[in-house]
C-alpha cells in the first residue's frame, strides 16, 4: 500500500497526493483537486466545505462558554481547567439528501379492544455520514450547519488545520444512510402501533454532497484527570464532551 501511495500526483498540479492505507477520496492540499485514488479520476460530486470561525486563540472563548454553561458541571470547571490541546481537523462526511416514505400495519394495543392501524411515515433528511471508518465521532448529536456550505476551496483552509480524506465511498455511503434510516423508521413506527404486521419503507435520493466540515478536538486537564470536548468550528457549538462528575469535582 505505501508503495502505491509514493507513485500517486494530483492530476491537476502534479503535487504528491498525501493518503493513508483505506482511504479512498483524496483531496490535493497544493490546490484542491479532489481524486479518486484507485482510479486517479477526478471526483465528479458536488465537494463542498463549511468554514472555520476561529483561530487557536479564539476558540477558548466557546470553551471557556461550556464550561461555565449547564449545572452539571463543577463550578470552577472553566476556572480550574487547563486546556492542553487545540486541534483543528476538517472531517469528511457524506450528505445523503433524501424523501423517505414509510407505509405500514401494525396492531395498536393502548386502547381497548386493539385495533389494526394503517399509516404512513413521510420525512426528508440530510442524513450525515461520516467518511471514516474508525472513528467515534457522534454523527448524530452534531447538528451540521449545511446552510453554510461553500464549495471546497484549499485556500480557505487553514496551515495549522488537518484534512482527512474519505474511507467511505458514495455507494457504500449510500448503503450506509439507508440501514440507518431504515432503523430510524422502524423506531418511529413503534411509537405508532405496538406490533408491525408489515411496513415498507421507500427513499428517494435527492441529492449526494461530500463535504469537510472543522471540527476543533480539544483536550483538557481538570484535577489531574484528562477529558475530551469537541467544537464546531462553524459555529462554536459543543458537539459532545467530558464533564467531570460532580462528585469528582469534590476532591
Ligand atoms: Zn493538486
């Protein structure tokens, strides 16, 4: 795979093209040309990017807001709290724009006698995917701001920012946002009736975006113990993070 990986150029400006083992989709870091690495073809979807907001020095102030906001935090979290790393990396993620059209009969048992139940489930999506295959990153707690999408310029990106390419490609991408939009379905169902006797679900893809959306990692130390926050650069807001037990925070 290394040596597969020493003999790849941009297509566009014959830079060396930087890819790890499994990735897929590479982006050019010298001008933006995005490829396909098996094939080398260029990439023919729409590659679009959401742009960061802050600067190393900047993104504390949505630190320091989280940690001040919410009552199950220490109160001297932001305080006491020493922020040991800032990393900047722009994710891939796959937008799967879709109709879903769930049609169903099911028992419904809340009432007395039960009674058969018809219905229909009808919903759009931007369903997000993420394009890494090793990654814990909660896809569905990060409420993407697509609105500011722009397409993908290299030029926009930052020199201390990292960009991960894609492991997943459209179709299985594709594949992907099906299951878990069928699974989805299936648990808005059971809010309806109590029983399935059949359902169907139909999606209809509108649209497919691969897009790099900033995502600040950041790292702090509170008490001697080590928690993870993670930051939407578009927008400053709190993906997910560590909160030391308020318990803990009596020590
Ligand atoms: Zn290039």
């Amino acid at each position: 795979m290394a040596a597969v990986a020493q003999n790849i150029k941009c297509s566009h400006c014959g830079a060396p093209v930087d890819f790890k083992a499994g990735e897929i989709i590479a982006t050019c870091k010298y001008c933006g040309f995005t490829t396909v690495i098996q094939t080398g073809v260029a990439f023919t979807f729409d590659h679009s990017v959401l742009l960061n907001k802050f600067d190393q020095t900047q993104i504390e102030t949505p630190i320091k807001a989280w940690m001040q906001s919410g009552f199950l935090k220490p109160v001297d979290l932001a305080k006491k709290s020493k922020i040991t790393e800032k990393s900047l990396v722009y994710l891939p993620f796959w937008v799967v724009s879709v109709e879903v059209k769930t049609t169903y009969k099911g028992i419904f048992e809340r009432i007395t006698p039960a009674i058969v139940k018809d219905g229909k489930i009808e919903r759009e999506y931007n369903w997000l995917v993420l394009a890494r295959k090793a990654s814990d990153f909660p896809t569905r707690e990060y409420n993407i701001p697509l609105e500011g999408k722009v397409p993908y310029d290299f030029r926009k990106i930052e020199g201390f920012a990292r960009v991960l390419n894609s492991e997943v490609d459209r179709d299985s991408a594709l594949e992907l946002a099906r299951t878990q939009i069928e699974t989805h379905h299936r648990f808005l169902l059971q809010e309806d009736v109590d029983k399935i006797i059949e359902s169907r679900t139909e999606i209809s893809l509108k649209q497919m975006v691969y897009l790099h959306a900033p995502i600040w990692f950041i790292t702090y130390k509170y008490k001697e113990q080590t928690f993870q926050l993670l930051i939407d650069g578009a927008t400053g807001t709190a993906i997910r993070g560590d909160i030391p037990s308020s318990k803990f925070g009596l020590l």
